[in-house]
C-alpha cells in the first residue's frame, strides 16, 4: 500500500489513476446523501468522495470523524463543474474512495483548526494539534528551507560545520547563562553556550578557515515577545578575508534564501551605512528602509532660539533636537497628534512639539503649532526649507538627550511609516529592504555602571588607526562590526575580530578587565592569539527571528516547533519540573527552598 | 589581495601563474643559500621557495619560524627533477615567492605537529595545536562530509529537519540526566535530552510525516573509551512506512555517504540477519561479518557428555555450550591459548576447553585436548562433523550460562578475528560488511531488580501478533527493531514505534510502570496517541561513532573538535569550573559541600 503522493499533491496529472493516499479527516460533510471528505497531510488538501454504491467504504466514511487517521485509496477523476477550487493544488480533481482504512480513530481535539484567536496557553499545551494546522505546517517547512538554503550555499563556498560544545564554561559577561551541575566534580559547573564565538574563533585559529554551524544558543534572561531561553543562530567565521569580502558572502547568502525560499530578488548589492548616518537620519542602528521618512537635525540652529524646550536640548552636552517631517501630515487629527504624544512618552520623551504647515505663502500665519511664537522667522524659515515642508504636511520635533530623541523619534518614525495613513500616502514601501549598518562604536557606556561596555563583544577589531585610541579616547573607536538589517529587524550581526595578543589586551583593559581577571576568563584566547592566529571575522544570524520575518508571523513561537513560554516553559511536556532528591545529591546540590521536592 | 586557491590545491594548472596563497609554516629548511617553507592550510601543503636576490622577502624568511602566519605571492613553477613529491597534490609544483608578509608570528608551539605519541591531556590541553594536525583536520573535514552527505540524501526524499528543545524535561529511565536549574521556576529543573524520541513522535502524530535532525544529546554516565557526556545522532522518523521501507530508506542513506565520502560501493541490499541467529551463531547482535568464524551449538549434544563442565552447563536453565572452530589454527602456542584463556575470563568464562585437530584419520589419537578423555566417541565425532574441522584447526568451547557464553566467546571470535593470524589465513574480509539485526526481544529481564527492562525503548512497537504477549508471555514478546552493524559496530538502531495509546500502556504494565506513573511521566504521549497517532518508525545513528569507524580514528575524541576527557573535563576553557555564590542563588541552590565557592 506504498503512498502515490502526498494528499495535497494530488492533481491533474493524476486523473484516471487510481493513487493511495495517507492523511487526516480535515473535515466532512455530507450532502446528496454522499460523504465528502477533505483529506488533509503536510502538503495540503484532497477532496475524497465515498458514494454510497461502495458499500463497506460508505459505512466506514460514516464512523469518520475530525483528525481521524486513514489511508484511502480511489480513482482520480475531475470536480463537477462549479465545485472547483483554485486555491489548491488539488483543486481541480476528487477522489472517488474504492478502500478506505481507519489508521488510527481521535477523540474529539481540544479545538478546531480552523479556529481563530486561540489562547496561547491552550495551542502550547496542544501543540501536537496546533502543529497540525496548515499556518504552523507551512511556518516550519518554510524554516526548514531557510536553513538547508543556507547549508547548501555556505557548503558551496567552502564553509564546514563543525559542532561545538554545549557543556561548557560560565563566562558571567554579558547575559546571565543556564548552568549544568557537575556529578563528576563536585561543587562545579558546566554552564550552556550563550554563543559559540570563542569556540568558532579557536576553529579559525586551528585553521578551518571556514566554519558555520546552526545551532542551539542559551540565554536566561527575562523573556519578551521575541525571545527564548534557547534560540537558533545560522553562526559563521571565516579567515583571511576583509569587511568587504566578508559582507559579501553573507549578503549572497540572504540573497540566496530568498531567491530560493520565496522567488524574491534581493537588492545586489545590498545599500550601507554607517552607525553614525544611521543614528542621524533614523535615530536607529536597525533603520527600516521601507518608510520614507527621516529626521532633519536643528540642534545647531536651535542653541539660539527662544524656545526653552529646544535652545535647552540644543545646548546641553549630548543633547540634540531633531524634526520629522510627515508629508500630507497635516490631516492628521489632535486625537492623533495626542496619541503620538503619549507614545514617545514610552521612549521618555517629555512632549511632541508640531508644526502644521497649512500654506506656506502665508508664512508665520500660514503654520498652525503651539510652539511658533517662540521660534525667530530665520528658524522657521530654515525648518521648513531644510525638511523641504510642502503645504499640508506635518513637522514633528524631538528635543532631548540624544538617546531619549532618538529612540522616541525613531519609534515614531516606525509608528507612522507602518501605519495605514503612510501606506495610502505613499510613505511606506512595500519591499523588502536590506541594509548593512557598518562602523559601530567600539565601547558604550554605562552611566549607571561608571565604565565602558563592548558595543558588540570584547573580541571585536577596532577599525584601523583606531587602535591607539582604545587607550586615550575609547568613545571616539569605532569598531569593524557590520549588522545585517531588514525591514527594520537585525536579522545579523557580526564583525572582523581582533587576532593580535596585544590589541585584545588593550580592550579587556579599555573595558577595565584586569590581566589577571583576562587571564582567569580567557586564558585560552589569549594563548590562541600567540599561535600565529589569522585575521578572521564572521556573523551571526538569528533564525528564529529571520524566519518569523519571512513567514510574516506575529511570534517567533510561531516558527518553532516546542517554544517555551514567556514564563520559560514548555506546557506541552510540563518543564522545567521538580526533580528527585537522588538527582539533586548526585550533583552535589541541595534546594534553598526544598518544600517542593517531591 | 585575494586567496588564488587553497595552499594545498596549488598544482601543474597553476605553472607559470602568479598566486596568492595563505597559511601556516609548517617547517622551514635552509638548502644551499635557499629557504624553503612547506606552507599548510586544511587542504595541504606547498612548497614556497625563497631565493637571496629577492632580498625583501629572503630577509622576512629569515625570521620565519613554525606556525607563523603567511600570506604568500609568487610565481608557480615545475619543481627539480629529483624533488617531486607524489603524495601530495602540490608536489610538482613550488612557488617562487615574489612578496611575503607575516600576518601574525607565534611563539614556540608547545610540541611538533608532527610528534607521535603525545598524551591525551596535553593534546586536549593545547587543542588549537592539535587541531592543526593534517589527521585532525582531515577527520572532522570528512565528519562535515558525511553530515552534509547524510542531508543531502534525506532532503531528496522530503525529510526535513525540525528542531527539538534542549531544555526538556527529565524522566528517570535510563541514562542519567543533566539537569538545569531554574530560574524563574525556584526548585524546578530542565533537564537536557538524552535523545528527541519523544519529540519527534510527537511531529509525527503533528503530521511532519518525515522528519530529521542531526542533534547533540546528553547522558550524564561514566564515561568509556567510545562515550561523550554530549554525543551527536542523526535522529530520523517516518510516518505510515513499515520495517522494511524504513530499513530500505536508511541502508540507502548508508550507501549514499559511503559513495559521496569514500567512493565506496556498501552492498545493496544489505544482509539481514535476526537477533536469534545473531546470537546463535555469533554470541553478540553486532557481528563483525568481516569475520569468517561461527560457532556451533552443541547445548543438546552436551547434556548426556561425562565431561561435567560441559553437562552441567548444557543441563541448566539458560545454559549454552558452543564450539569455536578456527581454521589452521592447531599452530596456536600454548601460550597463545594460555592468554585466550585469560581473555574469556574478563567475561566470566570459567575457563577455555579445546580441541587441536591434527590428525583426523587416527581418530581420537589425533586429537590433542585436555578434554577428550570425558567425551564419548559419538559426541566426538559429532562434533569434528558438525563444526567442519579439518587437520590443523582448532576448537574452542565455551559453556556456561549462555550470556557468559556469547559474551566471552563472542569476544574470542572478533579478538581471533581481527588478529594477525587471521588476516594471514584469510579468515578476516577486509571489506566494509553491513548488516541489519532485526527482531529483538522486546524486553531483557534484570535479575538483580527483578523485573522487566525494555531492550530498545518503551515506545517500540512489538512484532505483529505478539501483542497478547506482552501480558502473558513479555520474555517471548518480539519488536519490531533492528539495528544497522557495521565491521562489528552499532552505527543506528531504531525501531517502529507504538502509534496506539492502548498498546502503549500495555507496554508500561509489562515494565511495571502503573497508570499513575505513566500518566505523570508520559502523559503528553498517551494524550498525543489519541488524536490519530499515524504509524510511525525511524532510526538514529550515533555520528560520532560512524565517522571514527570511517576514518579508522582510535577514540571518538579524535573526530570530536572539542571532546570532553574520560573525566568529563573540557581542558581548553576549563569547564567545568566554580561559579559565583550570586549564580547558584539566582538558581535556588546551594552547593552540599561549599568549600570550593570563589
């Protein structure tokens, strides 16, 4: 009883035939006293037909319930005239059962498939039936694709996976990692990889000189929508090569997923753009390149004018103000224009300054805003020059820290240019649109902390002729890291890494990690870096969020198989879950709060 | 500055051109004014020559010392007759170099690349050396073959890889877990997978029809020359395939990496052999069929014999008593028989009988044995009948409980058999010999615990017909299971799975575990087989074992870039390590001995 094809590959080309097919009962119907049944597997739909003529099939086909599991076999013959359906592959045709086998009977499911607006609570905890609908089939065949796409085009190019370690070394920098007791050395730790960056660098050292792996990473921080505990990284290095060439590869890469994954063409080459133009123009290091809209920056021209709000920003260290033009803005409603306001105010912004431009010709009387009668007609006359204003837009005004203007303005910017008003207006771009952000600073830092943190990791090359300025002006390095963005998603990151002794010395110094303390966490980079250690670099992509783009999902639950959830567990299989007190003992480990042992 | 080619794929094609090459010095030689470095990269070596009148790069040669790192420009030319090299793809050619530069130097490796007979520890202490090592680099290049191999071929036929959680739950059957505290969940545990069987049954009954996924999996064990606390399966399952569909799909999947990999043709199809006749004839259910030695069973034959080692054992419940018969090896010393005899014992042979054939015609005169003074003519003859002996062999016998039998004997076959002597009396094929051991007992029965334990999985489907057994008779109940041997190694085992929820618990009665038990630990399993659970099977093959079988590696650890020692121990990063009293507070535990906190 070999399967002929896929249910929901069945067709045309089959008419006549008589196929077998293995499915689910999707649903049935029965009308003109014949029994109807939509077939269902992983590839789609089949109508199968049981006339009452074929007696024991008929009976059988009236036992049938939702999700049963059959086999089926019948004769392939057109859909009556008017009963097509064109949304399917199998659309065209029907299959009049001869036999039919009940595989395996289903209680009544938890819900319908076809059901909307299920609670994420009931489809995690009946995730082998959520996974049976068509939405999730096809979000993780899509993944699957993503990801051999990638194998087989990085496999063209040389790279090798090579896998490495998942029990490994607690490095308490960065995120906060999920640890392993040890049964075998008492009272120490494995700790789970929150990445495999030093391993891929020590493979570069060994010489593999081209390496990918997609692989599990760990992070145990407090989850948002578009988190999980463990995710998924297409993780990349390569040596010998520089920025350029390396960004190359990998814009290639993504080139080729789409192409081969949904039949798109992506941009060749990719546009790019420095942090700081990026910062500038979007207040974003992740501009989304579909919304035309940018920032014009006044902080100059507003150190001298009246208005405290701005003249205070403009004048303040680190302070800046910028303007957001919205074109045909000016329709926009005082209900809206307060919603906005309440919406930077997420970002800290402390209000949403505006200027309707009504007419132009009309000059000051021609503005409506609550803020022009404390700006010079110089001023005005040089916002609505340099934003390039026409009548009937709107200006919007950020004036702040840097930080909080940018954010709050770059948010806005993204809430604008994704809103129904920019799509009718023609603000909005629907393509998809890939950018690189390039040249990040090396360090931030942290005010709260007093010291300098690694913009991207402390393994990170400065650019060249920034090397002496680890030591004497660290905020002034800017750094060989490059993100690959799209539609305002990072969906990559890397960087050319530092492969002299000396100059990662120099940044564990600049992010006051002392020779001892370098030493102790990562004697065996430095070791590596003695040993004749090649220029390298790479990038990291984040499947699960690549995908979730791709597919258009809401969650990056949606293209993973057995998510956790927000709360880190999986409702499915019950974890994470008390465990026996021998277990505990054999790792050397008691309970601070032992009620719970079992 | 762009790589021409690899350094180790400089060849004649190249004469006369001007390449670009980068690597490592791998040694360098002064000969007669000159300076010759073999420069290496993963793929091999070339010879780069340095002649004084190009005085810039002579003088940057100079200074060159092993491992350094290079890039190399020059001109390819013919080598002097005299100084070709056939074992190498570059050694026609030479490369004369027109500019050098160091792009990194290294301090004094630890030890030569090429020194033999270095310890485990300093190889796994300075593994960025070691992996540098042609050998090492050669065997996780083929282990990258044979993975992208292994997805190429299941790709093909719509397998597609889905990922499963490594932060599971721990379900205490089996191996021993690695657990993961909890944060969030204060007393509760992850525990990493021992293997995603449950997993991937559960994408079958979500209707992914064919799934893989090539995945690290955990057991906290002691660990033995062939095991890894983190090991890699290329995990594999199907839906509505029966046993041998499956089996059909996967020796294909065999071939095809033989073929890819190693240009090797394995038999198609491949042998089949169940595990009675495994165990009768071999004493173990993964013969070496390379080797040319059986046994003979003389159980019936032994029960009425004088000779009470052989009566005694041949009259117990459960006892066995087999010959070995070794072609021409009557020449064994009495010490050659003499340390056998040793060797059994490790397996707790009470002792080693035989019988040196010299001279059949003369009957028993030309037998020499201490045991055939007590054995009757009719079983004499009998048994030189049976097993075939001819003048100049020898036959062993073992007889004892028949585990003590087939494990001591079956040991004594594939030590003879992988001999010398064995090789020199073509009683060892060395060719790659493949075969699948099918139908298995469904449950071994633990003396010690008095119970049932199940001898692949609870989830195995038993042999149709033998369902009833399961309650009346468990021990005589077969599965349907196999096992693909390879030279003597279990390289997969899967079996058909259980896909009905009432057969299941049947199962779990047999193993003694009761409903509430089932229901706690594998609840998700019994509600997923509710819903139209498809028939399902797979297999899983251990990766690491395959690839240190293909390359004829000494331990696993040598197809591994990052193994762990025998103590659990990775000596590169130093994990496991202590970690922070902050850590093991946000975890809710407390080590029992707290001597080691930092």
């Amino acid at each position: 009883m070999t399967r002929t094809c896929y249910t929901g590959d069945v067709n045309l080309e089959h008419l006549d035939q008589t196929v077998t097919l293995y499915g689910w009962c999707h649903r049935r119907r029965d009308h003109g006293g014949v029994i109807f049944v939509d077939l269902r597997d992983r590839e789609g739909l089949a109508q199968i037909v049981f006339d009452p003529d074929n007696q024991d099939a008929f009976k059988i086909a009236e036992s049938i319930r939702n999700e049963y599991c059959l086999r089926i076999t019948g004769l392939v013959r057109r859909r009556p005239e008017g009963t097509t359906n064109n949304d399917i592959k199998s659309g065209q045709i029907e299959v009049l059962c001869r036999t039919v086998e009940v595989l395996n009977p289903s209680v009544t499911p938890p819900f319908q498939l076809d059901e909307d607006n299920l609670s994420e609570t009931i489809r995690l905890t009946h995730r082998i039936i959520d996974l049976r609908r068509p939405v999730m089939q096809n979000n993780l065949k899509l993944r699957y694709r993503v990801s051999i796409e990638a194998r087989k085009y990085l496999d063209s190019l040389g790279f090798i996976d090579i896998e490495t370690p998942m029990l490994t070394r607690s490095t308490p920098e960065g995120a906060r990692d999920y640890l392993v007791p040890s049964r075998v050395h008492d009272g120490q730790f494995f700790a789970l990889p929150q990445s495999p960056q030093l391993f891929k660098q020590m493979l570069m050292v060994a010489g593999f000189d081209r390496y990918y792996q997609i692989t599990k990473c760990f992070r145990d921080e407090d989850l948002r929508a578009d988190r999980q505990p463990e995710f998924t990284q297409i993780d990349c290095e390569t040596s010998f090569l520089n920025e350029e060439q390396i960004r190359e590869i990998f814009e290639g890469m993504m080139r080729h997923i789409f192409k081969e994954v949904k039949g798109i063409d992506l941009p060749n080459p990719f546009p790019i753009m420095s942090w700081d133009e990026a910062m500038a123009r979007f207040g974003s290091d992740k501009p989304d390149m579909r919304i035309n809209l940018e920032f014009t920056d006044f902080t100059e021209l507003m150190r001298d004018v009246e208005f405290k709000v701005f003249n205070s920003a403009a004048n303040m260290a680190g302070g800046r103000v910028v303007a957001l033009r919205i074109p045909q803005g000016g329709e926009m409603s005082r209900k809206e224009i307060d919603d906005y306001t309440q919406f930077v105010a997420i970002y800290g912004a402390k209000g949403l300054a505006y200027i309707k431009v009504n007419e132009k010709a009309k000059g000051r009387d021609g503005l409506q805003s609550p803020i022009v009668k404390n700006i010079n007609d110089a001023a005005l006359e040089e916002i609505l020059a340099k934003t390039g204003a026409q009548d009937g837009d709107i200006i919007f005004f950020g004036a702040d820290k840097a930080k909080v203007v940018n954010d709050s303005m770059g948010a806005l910017r993204v809430k604008i240019g994704l809103s129904e008003f920019a799509k009718a207006k023609g603000l909005f771009t629907p393509e998809w649109k890939p950018l690189w952000v390039i040249d990040f600073p090396m360090f931030e830092y942290d005010e709260g902390e007093g010291r300098y943190f690694a913009a991207h990791h402390p393994f990170t090359s400065p650019k060249d002729g920034h090397e002496d300025l680890l030591e004497t002006n660290p905020e002034k390095a800017y750094a060989k890291a490059y993100d690959m963005v799209l539609n305002g998603w990072e969906v990559g990151g890397g960087s050319v890494r530092i492969h002299r002794e000396e100059v990662q010395s120099k940044v564990f110094r600049a992010l006051n990690i002392d020779a001892e303390e370098a030493r102790a966490k990562f004697g065996f980079l430095l070791d590596a870096l003695q040993y004749g250690a090649p220029p390298h670099g790479g990038l990291a992509f984040g499947l699960d969020r690549l995908v979730t783009l791709m597919t258009g999902s809401d969650s990056i639950r949606d293209v993973i198989a057995f998510p956790k959830t927000q709360r880190a567990q999986d409702l499915l299989v019950q974890a994470p879950s008390p465990v026996d007190e021998k277990q505990l003992r054999e790792l050397h480990i008691r309970l601070r709060n032992p009620i719970e042992v079992k």
